[in-house]
C-alpha cells in the first residue's frame, strides 16, 4: 500500500496484473476530489471510459450526472471509481481473477480517500467490497456500517437505462447519501 496519490498512481502504469490490459486503451484510475468524504464505485470501465480514461462519461455515466444535478450533488466534489481499471471485453462483468488482481488499487484509494460514505453501484461492487453473501436486489437502499465506514448499495447507473422503475430507487438512494451527509455534518454538494 501507498501513503500518497503519486505513488499509487505511478504504480499502476503499464499493469498487467490480468489479461484485462490486452485490450484495454487506458487504465481508468479514478476522478473527483480526493479527499471527498462521500465514494462511489463501479463496476468496470466501458468503451467511451476506455477512450477517455474517464470513469462515467457513458450512457449510463451520464444518467448519473442527471440524477446528481437534481440532487445538487457535485460530481467534482465526490471521487468515483471502479471494482476493475482496465474495460473488460464486450462489457462482461468483471471475472472474479481481474476483480482479485485489481482490488488492491481500490483499496488503496479508498485508505487515501478516507471516505465516510461509500456508495456501491450495483452487485458487482456490492459483492466485491462486502461480500458474495450479499444481493442488490436485497441490499440496495439500505446502510451497512463497516470499520467506520457507511456503505450504501444501489442499482448499478446501467441498469437504470433499462428499467424506469430503477430510477426512482437510485434517487431515492443518493437522497439517503445526502440526508446522512448532511446528519454527519459532511460534504457531497
Ligand atoms: N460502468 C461502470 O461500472 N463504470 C464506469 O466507469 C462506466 C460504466
């Protein structure tokens, strides 16, 4: 582990941890304010976050953006980052060997992020950061505290573009992020 950004940052380049770097055209890092107190995590870069090395700037990234704006929470003001760096092929989820190889950055981030909220997006995060007992579909919506850390699992943003019905459960839940913010007396907007 890293006790700075540079470091890790420097640490990833060139990985090939897993066969995900084959095909990949950049490491999708992570973006947003490093020392914001509220995370979100994905699932694994897609096609247009291959090309711009950006986490979200898809279909479904741009979904979320909207769900911030009427949330009037800052995309800039929170940090965003995904279970896997590298885009798997074809959009598949994660295999659970690239999702291993990868999470020790992830880990590295959130030690350096410090976040007290952490927003998973969809079962790929869920599973991978609290555990394969868990179910989205079971545990979306609802607080898991950990070490300290507050956990809130929800549909994955591309899931939303194929069921309305989703939408309202993820505002819902980004309302919960900003309610426990605001109780906690911390940032996100
Ligand atoms: N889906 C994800 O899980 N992450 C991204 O960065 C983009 C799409």
């Amino acid at each position: 582990m890293y006790d700075n950004w540079e470091d890790l940052e420097k640490s990833i380049i060139g990985c090939k941890k897993c066969k995900l770097f084959t095909n990949r055209n950049n490491i999708v890092f992570g973006t947003g304010d490093k020392q914001s107190d509220i995370m979100l995590i994905g699932e694994g870069p897609g096609a247009d976050e291959d090309l711009q090395a950006i986490p979200f700037v898809g279909k479904a990234g741009k979904l979320m953006n909207m769900a911030f704006d009427a949330l009037n929470i800052k995309r800039d003001k929170v940090y965003i980052a995904n279970i896997v760096k590298c885009r798997p092929p074809a959009n598949r989820n994660p295999e659970n060997d690239e999702a291993q190889a990868c999470l020790d950055y992830l880990r590295n981030q959130v030690l350096l992020v410090k976040p007290k909220i952490i927003v998973l997006l969809g079962n790929v995060a869920l599973k991978n950061i609290l555990g394969k007992e868990y179910g989205i579909t079971a545990a979306r919506g609802k607080w898991v505290e950990k070490k300290g850390i507050w956990y809130m699992p929800t549909w994955h943003p591309a899931a939303l573009l194929r069921d309305d019905n989703k939408k309202i459960d993820f505002w819902k839940d980004l309302k919960e992020v900003k309610n426990k913010a605001k109780d906690m007396n911390i940032g996100g907007d």
